[in-house]
C-alpha cells in the first residue's frame, strides 16, 4: 500500500514537470523502436533463414534486449525489465530493413518478449533473394545477411 501511494505521487510529481521530463517517464511505458547502437550494447542481432510457421513465411531473428546475450558482439548494457515487443519489417524492391520495438516487461514475472528468438512477418513479401539491413537501407555497417523467400 505504501508504495502505491508513493507511486501515485511520484507520478503526480512528474505530471506538473516539464514535457520533456515527462516524455521521458512515459517512454519507459511505451514500445519504441531500438536504434543500431542500442541492439549492439545489448549484444547485437542475427538473421536466420526464412521458415513456415502455422501457414505464416517468418523470418527468425536472434536478439535478447536483456543484455545478457552474446549474439554479435560482447554486450555492454543490462536491461532487466526490457523485452522485445516486435519485429517490424519493410520492404523496398530487393532491401529488408528490420528495426526491433522493444518495451518494458509488462508482469516481471512474465517470460513474454523475452529469451533470444523473435518473428519477423513475411507475410505479403514476394519470393526473390533480399538483402536484409537493420534500420535503413544500404547501410554498410547495418548489414544482416541476405536471404531468399520461396
């Protein structure tokens, strides 16, 4: 109860503060896609290929936003209460750019978003060979792989 009630004031607190404080506050509730350098400090990411899973072309996507993976690179970030809320992909004629929404765990309890699988949909991406970037297209230093849809 107590902390309830600390929570409801802090919460009043920030309402009367500044906008950009309570942006800030509110983000944490909020998904919001990941930038390069935050999926690098949390171990980086990994494309594999393609699968059908229950009638839907995924593409599968190693990621832990934890932090406490070693996917890519050597993590330099932890994350406790962040999880992954989706895999957004984008097409534009033979690219692939993906981006990572990320939010809090909703129940810490929960396993959620969690672990180091993700789905990206393929759903309504003509078969061919892609070239897949994460977060913009032709970025030399962003680029996932390359994979075919059949």
């Amino acid at each position: 109860m107590k902390r309830s009630i600390l929570s409801a004031v802090a919460i009043l607190i920030l309402w009367g503060a500044p906008m950009p404080a309570r942006a800030d506050v509110l983000d944490w509730f909020l998904p919001h896609s990941a930038d390069w350098k935050f999926i690098q400090s949390t171990g980086g990411l990994r494309i594999l290929p393609p699968q059908i899973i229950d009638g839907k072309m995924l593409l599968p996507v190693l990621y832990d936003a934890s932090g406490l993976s070693q996917i890519t690179c050597k993590p330099s970030a932890l994350n406790s209460g962040i999880v992954v809320d989706k895999i957004k992909v984008r097409r534009s004629s033979d690219v692939l750019v993906i981006r990572v929404s990320t939010c809090l765990r909703k129940d810490m309890g929960s396993t959620e978003g969690a672990g180091h699988i993700h789905y990206a949909d393929l759903s309504g991406i003509p078969p061919g060979t892609y070239q897949v970037f994460y977060g913009r297209a032709n970025d030399p230093y962003t680029i996932l792989g390359q994979i075919d849809i059949k």
